[in-house]
C-alpha cells in the first residue's frame, strides 16, 4: 500500500495566518478519514458537532504527525479496522497528538482526505446548532464516551430498540403474556379459581362437577323452610310453597365465565370471587305467604287510654302500629335464599312502625284530673224547684265516662247520655212524666195502631254536661236537671209503617196435661205481643230464655234419649208447634225446626216441633216488607197462635201416605219403681208439600217439601221383681210362724 499523504495543513488561511496561529488547540479534536473522496455535499457531520462548511485549516493538522505504515490490524489504541465505504469517529485526548491513520482502501488510494478538526468554540458554530450534549439538540446527551474521563474508548452507537430500557420491559411483557396465554388455555372451560358461590366454592371444578356440588350443598339450603322475624312476630317460610328454587344451570353458567381481564385473573389468584346464585320463584305464591305473615304483624296503632273495673280506674300503655312492609320482605327472603344461609337463623323482615297520638303521659294526665275525683263520690241531681232529688252513684258515672283521642295528643273524656241513661235504669222517672209507646190493639179479627205519648223527662244530653262539668271537682257535687220532651221509643209512624194490618194465619192445638197446660201458659204470654221486623229472625229460646222455677215453670213430661220422662219446663214444645204451624200457613221462612224423636198422636204428622232449652230451637224468619205481630191465646186446654201483617201467600198443606213403616220392639224392664210402661207405635216417614198461592189469583207461586222420618217407639213391659229370699236363721234359733191371713 503507499504511504498516505500528508493533509495539507501547512497553508495560509486568507487572512494570511496559519491555522496553528488562528485557532489554538481544543480539548477534543475529532479526525476523519472517508474511504472514498467527499465533496462538500456528501461528507457526513457528526452527530456532536455542528454543520460542516469549506474546508478550512484547522489546528489539529498542524498538529499532526506521519501515520506509522498499517499493518492491517487493530493498533493498540483500540481502533477498529476501517472496511470500505464505512465512516468512523476518532477521538484524541486533550493535547495528544492524533496516531497515524489508517491506510485506505486500494481503490481509494487517489480520494483520499483528511476532513479539518471542527471547533467548539463559540465563535465557530453559529447560534442554534451547538450539540450541547444534553440531549437538548435531539442527541442523546452523550458524547460517544462512556464517562470515564480522557482514556474513553471509542464504540459503535446501538440501535433505540436494543437498549435496556426498551429491552427488559418487553421480555417482562412477554413472559406475563405467554403466562396468561397459558393460564388461559389451561383453565379454559372451568370455573374460574377461588370461585365461591353462596359460601360453595366451584373453583377450578367443571360445569358438570359445579353442578353437582351445587345441586348436594346449595340447593337444599335454598329451598328448607326458613325461620322469618318481623318485629317480635316469628314464623315460618317454606321456598318450597312459594315455588322458589335454585336455578343450578343459570348459576353454574354464571360463575363459570373465564375473565379475560389479565389483572383479573392475576388477582384471583390471592382473592375469592363471589357470585350470586340465580334463584327463581314465583312471585304470587311467595307473596301470599308474605301475606299470611302480614296477618300476624300488621296491627294499628293503639294510644294510650284509660280502662274502669267497677269504679277502679287504670292508664293502658299504647301500642305503636307497625305494618309489614311486604315489597321489602320479599326482598330480603330472595336476598337470604341468595346467600345460601342456615335456615334455622332469622330472615329478618322490615317492619313499617306507626307512632300512636296520646302516649301515657296524656292518659296519666287525664286519669289524675278528672277520671280519679270524678269516682270518688256520688253526683246528686235536683229539680228546678229542688222538689225532687236523684243521687248519681260512682258506678253510674263509671259506666258513663267515654274517652276519645285528640288528634293534638290529649285524650277527651265525657259522659254518654245513653249510656248513664241505662245506667239509671227508671231513677230518672222522678223527674215528669214517662213516655208511651205506640201498640197494636186487636179487635174481631181486625188490627189497629194505638198512637205513642211523647212524655217529660231529665233531658240526658244536657245532664251529661253537666255531670262532666263536675268531675273534676271535690265532694259534695250537684247539678240542676234541665226537663225536656220525652219521645216514645216507638212512635206512631213506626208503628203504621210496618204494614200490620190483617191476619195473616192461626193454628190451635190441644192438651190435657195439667202441669204440661202450666208451662205452656207461661210460655205463651211471654210470646204474646211479639213484633217480628222485617229481615228479623225469631228464636223461640232466645225469646222466653231460660225456661226456669223463677220463671214460673213447672216440671212435666219431655222426650229423654229416647225416652219419656220428666223435666222442669216440659211441654212447651206444644207451643215450638202450634208456633211452627202458624209460621207455616203464614209463608214465612223456617230456618230451622227439628220434629219429636216419635210421632205424638195430638200433633200433625210432619208439621210439629220440639224445643229444649240451650240445644233444641225454633227459629224462623221474617221475610216479608211488612213486620208480623204475634197474638198468644191460651185456655186449660188449647193454644192458639195467630200472625198479623200484610198476607202474602194462600198455603195449602198436602201430606203424603205414610211409607217406611217400622214396628216397634219390645223391651222388657224391671218393675223396680221406675218402670214406666209404652204400648208402643209405629215409625214411619211421612212428606208433606207446603204449597204457596197468590191470594189474589190462586195461581200457585212455589212448592216446599218437608221430609220427617218417625222412629218407632218400642214397647215397655214392666216385669215384677222377685222377692229376696229371707236370710238363714242362725244356729240353733227358730224361725217365727208366718202371720195368719187378715192378721
């Protein structure tokens, strides 16, 4: 290879200096050697320093030596070998002489150059494209050193994508997302790990095994009666009944979702993922029994008042109202179901609470002031001219007082008129002249109204203020009674607006007992005068009441299981049929008779009834638009019963031939004193047609039957009792002679 030549450095600058003496030495000077000749347009600028303009002489090719002859290696300054058509930086320390260069190329011994050092003074770079070094310039901030100082060894520049910046967090990326690829795939059609279901854990199972597992541990729990608590109401819910179940498909499909979500599955690993379980029911059935619930709690609310016993006077505590609030109950049992709870722990249900209006303070208020002194003594009532004088007892004011809540808090009290009327009974009667009722008054048949007398009376309204007027005041207490009108409780307009007006049927039976004819002589004249209003039901036991001693009845002979027999009261089961027979002809409604257990031969057969006190009743209805008076006519041996109203109905009474027959057996008792013997009769069922006519017309209206079967009486022989046989004699004794006849 032949020698390289020197760079020209020894010419003058223009100015006519050298550039040794133009420019002293920098502390960094940089030399290139291109393998090929550069023109101004083609020769590269280094990335540290600024544009390259003509070639000017610069110091470091005063400076420069002869380069020793290439060997065709690395030297010891480290510089790589230069291949052909490469650029390559070399770098001088501060005030060191550049090394010989490398020798060119063989096809570039005639292009040959050596570029001029470029300063880094301030006077040779213009403004703006000094490299700074920072990386302000768009550089990286280096100058190609590795920070060492001076004996830096120049290296080639690596690629931005290569660097460990870049680098390191993309293999990081690559391992986690070649990690989640295979997380993925692995667990791909199975639950997702630490999956929990209503306390189940399905994490990592298949469907089929999440199904299963839910099916044995869940699904029970969900559809077990359930213990409910509303307030202090406990009860029952059984998901059963109101059709609610676990939907093990729909839950299964629901937990069994893989995440795509990478932090979501990197958390899973460390945390639970709860899912709901899907649970289905009927909305309908689980509120009714919400509603049955409901019944238990649902209350209003119930302030506070003030309960008397006798003249003894006491606060009741209120009670708030509360209702179930029933949307929000069904709530919280799916809520409950959901979670997978033990049925035996409460499903607490929201209670709606009502507050009451007078609280116990209010009633204490009231019980101290004036219900207290009010019972502690008698209230005397005097007339006008102080003539006449009643005495008001504690009992009567305690059976008057009234108490009201106030929508202000506070609990009213007052006296009902009424009621201290009814209290009093006819003490007030001192005070004028009673009232008369308006009556009806027969005559041949025929019906008239007799006009009620308003009377004169203590007016109760007026008394009633005045008595609570003095309540609260201290022994002794008196008022003035104020007299006013007193009107007839049944006036004349009540009267002729009934519509009795005619009769409207009679019937008469007969008897012979005379203890039987007593109790039926009682029982009439209870029943005469009898008004029986439209709509009403008439009862013949609620009617006399008790048919007792005390009431004038005697004992005579009744049917006893089975049997005849004797009891106070007997026989009035003539009038339950003479009264049966007259509600039959008259068209009115039976609601219910029952015949006599055998046929009597003094009655119709299928038209009769029987009647004990408290368990065997005549009951019959008025349903007709006008009222029905009931007339009583009794003599020692008949009873007759007649109705007046408005008649309705023409009856006739068609009977049947007897059918059914049954004979009579034959009992045999003891004549031990009680014996009573019975010739017996035959049972027998018998039907008879009540038929109802307009009276006007005749024309049949409709037809009733009624059905009575008779048993058969059996017939009592009453067999003699032989004599006990005498005692034996003792020994040795004699036995006494039998009495001579007529003895």
């Amino acid at each position: 290879m032949p020698p390289q030549t020197p760079a020209p450095h020894d010419q003058q600058s223009p100015t006519g200096q050298t550039p040794a003496q133009q420019v002293p030495a920098q502390p960094d000077h940089t030399a290139r050697i291109d393998a090929e000749g550069l023109s101004d347009e083609t020769r590269p600028v280094p990335r540290d320093r600024g544009p390259v303009g003509p070639e000017v002489p610069g110091p470091a090719t005063a400076a420069q030596t002869p380069a020793p002859p290439a060997t065709g290696a690395e030297d010891d300054a480290g510089t790589p070998a230069v291949e052909d058509g490469e650029t390559q930086d070399i770098r001088f320390a501060p005030g060191e002489a550049p090394a010989e260069l490398p020798p060119p190329a063989a096809e570039a011994d005639q292009h040959t150059g050596v570029l001029p050092p470029v300063t880094d003074g301030p006077d040779d770079v213009p403004d703006g494209t000094r490299a700074t070094g920072d990386g302000s310039d768009g550089s990286d901030g280096s100058d190609g050193s590795d920070g060492d100082g001076p004996d830096d060894t120049p290296r080639t520049r690596r690629p931005w994508w290569r660097r460990p910046a870049v680098v390191t967090p993309v293999a990081a990326a690559g391992v986690l997302a070649a990690a989640y690829g295979a997380d993925l795939l692995v667990s791909s059609g199975d639950v997702p790990r630490n999956t929990v279901v209503a306390g189940v854990d399905l994490g990592g199972l298949s469907p089929a095994a999440a199904t299963e597992r839910l099916q044995t541990e869940l699904a029970p729990r969900v559809v077990a009666d359930h213990v409910v608590l509303a307030d202090d109401v406990e009860g029952t819910l059984s998901p059963a009944t109101a059709g609610i179940t676990l939907d093990v498909e729909g839950t299964v499909e629901r937990a069994g979702g893989q995440p795509l979500n990478p932090w979501t599955r990197l958390v899973s690993l460390v945390d639970e993922r709860e899912v709901a379980p899907v649970i289905t029911g009927e909305e309908t059935a689980l509120a009714a029994q919400i509603d049955v619930i409901a019944e238990q709690v649902d209350r209003a609310p119930v302030d506070a008042t003030i309960a008397i016993e006798g003249t003894s006077a006491s606060v009741v505590e209120p009670v708030p109202g509360r209702t179930l609030d029933r949307e929000g109950a069904a709530e919280a049992v799916t809520t409950a179901l959901a979670s997978g709870g033990d049925p035996s722990t409460p499903i607490e249900l929201p209670v709606d609470v009502t507050e009451v209006s007078v609280d116990t303070a209010a009633a204490q208020r009231v019980l101290d002031e004036t219900v207290t002194p009010g019972l502690a003594a008698p209230v005397t009532v005097t007339s006008q001219d102080g003539a006449t004088t009643v005495e008001v007892p504690e009992t009567a004011i305690a059976a008057s007082l009234t108490f009201t809540p106030q929508e202000d808090g506070e609990l009213a009290v007052a006296v009902d008129p009424a009621a201290l009327q009814e209290a009093m009974g006819d003490d007030f009667a001192e005070f004028g002249t009673p009232a008369e009722d308006a009556r009806f008054e027969l005559s041949g048949g025929s019906v008239s109204v007799v006009p009620s007398v308003d009377g004169v009376g203590v007016d109760p309204a007026a008394l009633a203020t005045h008595l609570q007027e003095v309540l609260p005041q201290p022994a002794p207490r008196t008022v003035t009674a104020d007299l006013g009108p007193v009107p007839a409780e049944f006036s004349t307009a009540d009267a002729e607006a009934l519509g009795i007006r005619e009769e409207i049927s009679t019937f008469t039976t007969n008897f012979t007992s005379a203890a039987s004819g007593t109790n039926i002589r009682v029982a009439a004249a209870e029943l005469d005068g009898a008004l029986i209003r439209p709509g009403e039901t008439f009862s013949l036991n609620g009617h006399t009441g008790p048919r007792t001693t005390a009431q004038g009845y005697v004992e005579a002979g009744v049917i006893q299981n089975g049997a005849f027999a004797t009891a106070v009261g007997g026989g009035v089961s003539q009038v339950a049929t003479t009264m049966f027979n007259a509600v039959f002809f008259a068209g009115l409604e039976d609601v219910h008779h029952k015949p006599h257990s055998f046929y009597i031969s003094r009655y119709p057969a299928g038209r009769e009834a029987t009647v004990y006190y408290d368990s065997i009743d005549l009951k019959w209805r008025n349903d007709s638009d006008t009222g029905v008076y009931v007339d009583t006519q009794w003599t020692p041996n008949s009873l007759t019963v007649t109705f007046y109203g408005t008649k309705r109905y023409d009856v006739e009474s068609i009977s049947s031939d007897r059918y059914n027959l049954r004979e009579p057996v034959v009992q045999e008792k003891p004549d031990d004193g009680s014996c009573k013997p019975q010739a017996g009769s035959t049972g027998f069922d018998i039907t008879v047609t009540r038929v109802f006519r307009d009276p006007a017309s005749g024309a049949e209206v409709k037809r009733e039957d009624f059905r009575t079967r008779y048993a058969a009486e059996p017939r009592v022989i009453c067999v003699p009792v032989d004599a006990p046989a005498a005692p034996p004699a003792p020994d040795g004794a004699v036995p006494a002679p039998a009495p001579a006849p007529g003895g």
